[in-house]
C-alpha cells in the first residue's frame, strides 16, 4: 500500500536525521514498529506509533544513549503481510527490537518468525492468552495486559456492587468470547442474556430492544472501534442510559471522539487513564497532546512505556547489545516510571499491575477522556503464568 | 414473546430496509440502465456521511448540511462519472470491477487523509433528537421515524418520476434495452450521467441520513455495498420496485433473524449451542434467500422488462 510506504519512508526519514544528528555511536540501536496504520482501525495503530515516538523524544532521540533508527511498518491487520513484513525488519534492516502491534492475531502470526530470530518482541498492546501460559517466550514483553484482565475488572465490579442480572453483548469472534468469559470469571450473579452479534454490525437497535425487553441490572459490551461508537449512541438515543454501561475497548481515547456526550457516565476497565495522578502521567499527557494534539489512550500510553523500557535496558546493559541475557535481564527488571504508576513483569514477560474502574468524562477543555472511579485490583497478575515454565 | 419486542423489531427491520433501499436504487440504476458494475457506489454513501459531517461543521446546523451534502454528493457523482467511470462502459465487467475496487481504495484512503481514520460525529438536532416510548424500558428515537419517512417518500418520488415522466421512460427503457434505444436516437452519454449523477445522490442521501445514528469512518460503504447487492439481485436487476420491496425483506429477515433465532433455536436446543448457532444462521440469513430466489427465479422477483 502506497501510503504505508510514505508512512514508513517518513518514518525511515525522520530516524536517519536523528541519526545523522548525532555522532558516530559505537553501535546503532534498530527498532521496528508494526502497527496497523491503514483501514478502519488506523487510528489506534496510530495512538501506538505517537505514543512510542514520545517516548523517543523524552529520551532525547537517542534510546539507551544510542543512536536510534526507528522503522514504521504497516501490517495492514493481516497476519501473513505482517509476518512478511516482519521477516522484512528482521532480515534486511536488521532490527534489535520489534515494538507491536495492535491486535491479538498479528501478534500471534509474528511472534514466531522474532522470537525464533532471537529478537526482542515488545508487545505494547495484545496480551493474547497463548503467549501467557505454555507457549511464552523469553523474548517477548507485554507492556500492556494480558487479554483476559480488563474484562474481569468489570466482572469484580459488578459482583462488588451486588448487580443480580447482566446482559452481556460482544460480536461473534474468539475475542467476543474471551471478553465474556473474562467478565463471568468474578460475576457470579445471572446472566439476563448472552448475545453475539455478527462482527462489524452497522445497526443495534436488534440487541438494544433485546436489552430494554430483559431489564437487567447492568450490561457487560464488548464493541471494539466503529462498532462501538455506533452502539453507545444507539444506546442513548433508544433511552437505555438508566442501566450502567460497563464495557471494555468500547469507550477509549480512540472512539470518543466520535462518541463524545453520548458515551458520558459509561464505565470500563483499564490499568491507566489520562487523570492518573502521577507526576510522569501529568508530563506524558500534557506532552503528547502538545505534540499530536489529540488526547492519548492507553494505546499510546503502553507504546510510550515500551520505548521508557528499551531506554531502561538498553541503559542497564551499558549499549551492548549482543548479550542477549544481560538484555533480558535488564528488560525484566522494567526499570522506569510508568505513567500508569507501579509496573513490574511477571515470570511470563506479563505484567503485574493495579487495574481501575474508569468513566468517560468531560474535561473543562471540551474533550473527552476516561477517568479513574476506584481501584478494583492491586498488583494483579494473569492467570496463565503458573502455566509458563519461564523463571 | 411479547407483541411489543416483535413490533419493535419490525420497525427495526423497515428502518433498515428503507436504508438499504436507497443505496440499493442508484446501484440497480447503473447497473440495470449501463449494464455497468459500480463497486464504488459504496464510497458515494460513505462521501454523503462525511460530507455531511464537514458540512454540519461549516453550518453548525444539520438541516443546513444535509441540504448542502446533497447536491455535493450529486457533482461528485458526475464528477467521477466524466473523469473515471465513464472510460469503462465499452470494458468488459472484469475491467469495470477492477477499477472501480480502485476507486474504492483510493476514495477510503482519501477521506482518511482528509479527514483523518477517527470516526467522526455528527449530533442530532434538536428537533430530531425526541423519543416514543413504544415499549416498557425502551424508548424509540424520533429520528429513526424520520429515516424510515425520508425512505418511503423517496421511494414514492422515485416511482412517480420513474414511471411518469420522459426521462423516467427513457431509463426504464434503457433497463430493458440500452442498444435500442440509443438506435432510436437517444442521447444514451447524457442518460448514463443523469442516471449515475442521481444514483450516487441516493447513496450519498443514505450517507447523510446514518451519519447521526453510525460512526461515519473510512470503509463504512463496504458492508453496505455488500447488502446493496444483494439486494438487487434478489429483487430483479434494474427494478426500481425490486429493489424497494427486496431491501425491505432483507431488513427485515436480518432484524428479525438477529433478534428471535436464538430464542427460537433455544426451544429445540440447549442454551450453550443455540447462543452458538443462532447468531451464525441469522447472519445467513439473507444469503439463503437470495440463494432461494435465484434458485426459483433467476432473474429475481421483479425483473426489468425484457431482461428475463
């Protein structure tokens, strides 16, 4: 695609004038980027990219003080143009690190052809569960969360605020269903009823008189992207606001946009929002949307604590980076300051974190952000890592 | 299963159908009239959307932009009509699909450059933005009404104007026999742009009229320019009336197949295999029938005269 070409050219350009920047370093640290950059979900593709490239400029262009050559890729959410494309930044440009992608399916496509290149693979958003359990790698870091967490904080919460019935509603796919099964985890209450709807329905108006027909105590959405958008506005507008909204990747920095007030007062979970109140949080936030003048989603965040990560380590092992078990070790120490506050890895490469319950709100600048509402885990790993056999 | 869920979800189904009706129109027309296959016919539903939004942007006011979207969506119409489509009609089909997926990747790029690959937002206007309660806990937008007002009238004018004035003959006329015609002496150029510039209007009307209630994003008009086919062929290629009655039917078999399978399939199954099976059959739904017409009458239920 021409335009992912342009995008990784810009990309390409952008690294070599750091590079040239800067004096002849002994070595040069090589990165990849593999994001979806093209199609209807660009724009988190996109939060991925910012987000990491902030993280960049904090360091003053120069990861772990060496020269850093950044390649932008385009996996256009197609597993085999990834694993292309992959094998690409691998063979011919020789990276150290890949940092992506977006969604759980390209991570799984490219995560052989790495790890087995003996490269580091940071995952700065999909946590699938495969990668957690028997089938992790010492090469691959999650900065993220693992899949399953997000829904179980909306599950905890309901069980918590004592709802007896919930309808739960996702899209017909393996992610639909892990959503649901994450949220049952801790929701021990009945469920009203347990609807998929076909993936990139337009219309809702089936489901939601479904919902207003059961009467439950609350909803449980999963509905990534435009699906989501088209949902929650629905929803207000067919009068179901009384009954709480909580949902996951449904209302975030990327959708709300175009949901705006529509999507006002609905929950979801998360490890972070735009108001967490760090010092490091206030900097990133303030700094990204100077610099690319829209608020940042956690996408962004967790790109921006994949590139803190590679500063870290890169740092620790003093620029050498041909031992890969120094690097490792270096890595599993995530020796920097998240914005989303304490982080730590698991045995898995995982993250051990707290979750909240956020909320959309608006902000007195008339944009729309999350927000933290309570903490519904406190230092919460996955439930996969017992099956790693990774120290 | 309460009466008031099944009405409900038939106005779902007529809401959705009038929708399609309108997307479908324009591409029966080309179709039908220049025997022309017009993948792009999907774009021009999403340019309505986004034209719309930029509109409500400049004005502040959506009657103001709907208004302008409207003739926008037409010279867009025309404009791609000169500039691309019109090469293409001596082309066999291959050729014409091939270059028209073109122009759906270009335009889906495009609207991302220019308006960036967020979904965007339009807000109702106040006027439109009440409520009925048609049954207990839920409420029925208003605007959802207007949609479905806004179909059947244009489906009304489309049939007066289709079937009552010379132009209208000329196109019906086209649909049945395009060579003839133009032996007859027709300006057949100056009757494919009218009929295209049009049809892309309709889609583009179809645009503006979702952009409140949907996510106006790139690729939007690729699932709908699915159904719009389906939707044609099911009702008779080049049939204005097929194509009104056929877009009803699909809307409302999905609706109700989304809203009832399940349940219905619950009754002869356990829970766990009907969540499963229920949602894979309501969405082949429309499938099967299309592949039922076709199978009982190939050429669709209302067939453009002589085309049988």
């Amino acid at each position: 695609m021409t335009l992912s070409r342009a995008l990784a050219g810009v990309g390409m350009l952008a690294a070599s004038a750091i590079a040239a920047a800067g004096s002849v370093a002994a070595q040069d640290l090589k990165i990849g980027i593999m994001a979806v950059l093209s199609g209807p979900q660009a724009v988190l593709g996109g939060q991925l990219r910012d987000g990491f490239m902030l993280g960049v400029k904090h360091a003053g262009g120069k990861l772990g003080g060496l020269t850093t050559t950044i390649s932008v890729q385009d996996d256009e959410l197609k597993p085999d143009v990834a694993v292309g494309k992959a094998k690409q930044l691998i063979e011919r440009d020789k990276v150290d690190f890949v940092v992506g992608p977006v969604f759980s399916n390209i991570l799984l496509a490219i995560s052989k052809p790495i790890t087995e290149a003996q490269v580091f693979l940071i995952s700065p958003n999909a946590g699938p569960s495969p990668l957690a359990g028997k089938g992790c790698s010492p090469y691959i870091f999650v900065t993220s969360y693992q899949n399953d967490q997000p829904p179980e904080v909306l599950g905890k919460y309901a069980q918590d605020k004592g709802f007896s019935k919930a309808f739960l509603l996702a899209p017909n796919y393996q992610a639909g269903k892990d959503m649901i099964g994450g949220f049952k985890k801790h929701f021990k209450g009945a469920i009203a009823d347990e609807v998929y709807a076909p993936l990139g329905q337009l219309d809702f108006s089936a489901e939601l008189a479904k919902i207003a027909a059961a009467k439950p105590d609350a909803v449980f959405v999963f509905m990534p992207g435009g699906m989501g958008v088209n949902l929650v506005k629905q929803f207000r507008q067919a009068g179901l606001e009384s009954i709480p909204f909580l949902s996951v990747f449904t209302v975030d920095e990327a959708t709300l946009p175009a949901q705006q007030d529509a999507a006002v007062g609905f929950f979801s979970g998360m490890t972070w929002a735009p108001n967490t109140d760090t010092p490091e949080n206030k900097r990133f936030v303030a700094d990204f949307e100077k610099e690319y003048g829209y608020v940042p989603g956690s996408y962004a965040m967790q790109a921006y604590d994949a590139a803190q990560l590679i500063d870290s380590a890169v740092k620790a092992v003093g620029g050498k980076l041909d031992n890969k078990d120094a690097l490792r070790a270096a890595i599993k120490k995530a020796d920097f300051k998240s914005p989303r506050g304490p982080f730590k890895f698991n045995n898995n490469g995982f993250p051990v974190q707290d979750f909240y319950l956020v909320k959309v709100a608006k902000r007195a600048d008339g944009k729309f952000e999350t927000q933290i509402v309570q903490k519904i885990f406190e230092s919460y790993g996955d439930s996969h890592a017992k099956d790693c056999e990774l120290k | 299963m309460p009466t008031s869920l099944v009405l409900v979800q038939l106005f779902n189904g007529l809401q959705f159908g009038v929708l399609l009706f309108l997307v479908a129109a324009g591409l029966t027309l080309v179709f039908g009239v220049m025997d022309f296959i017009n993948l792009a016919h999907g774009v021009q539903y999403m340019l309505g959307a986004y034209l719309a939004v930029a509109f409500y942007r400049l004005t502040g006011s959506f009657f103001a932009a709907a208004a302008l979207a409207l003739p926008a969506s037409l010279l867009f119409g025309l404009a791609l009509e000169v500039v691309v489509l019109r090469h293409l009609y001596v082309r066999d089909h291959l050729s014409q699909v091939l270059a028209t997926f073109g122009v759906i990747l270009f335009l889906n790029e495009g609207v991302k450059i220019v308006w960036g690959a967020a979904p965007l937002n339009l807000a109702l206007p106040e006027l439109l933005s009440g409520s009925v309660p048609l049954m207990e806990g839920l409420r029925y937008p208003v605007y959802r009404f207007v949609i479905i007002g806004v179909g059947l009238s244009v489906a009304g004018g489309l049939y007066l104007f289709v079937n009552h004035t010379r132009i209208g003959m000329l196109v019906r006329a086209g649909a049945s026999n395009t060579a003839m015609i133009s032996a007859l002496g027709v300006d057949i150029k100056r009757l494919f742009t009218i009929v295209f510039g049009f049809g892309a209007m309709l889609a583009g009307l179809a645009g503006v009229m979702v952009a409140p209630i949907l996510s106006v994003e790139p690729g939007m008009g690729d699932q709908v320019l699915i159904l719009a086919f389906v939707v044609i062929v099911i009702g008779g290629i080049g049939s204005i009336r097929g194509a009104f009655v056929a877009a009803l039917l699909v809307g409302v078999i999905d609706t109700l197949g989304r809203s009832f399978m399940t349940d219905a399939l619950r009754l002869v199954l356990p829970a766990s295999p009907a969540r499963m099976i229920g949602p894979a059959l309501a969405s082949m739904g429309i499938y099967l029938l299309m592949a039922a017409v076709l199978a009982l009458r190939p050429a669709g239920l209302f067939p453009a005269k002589g085309r049988a």
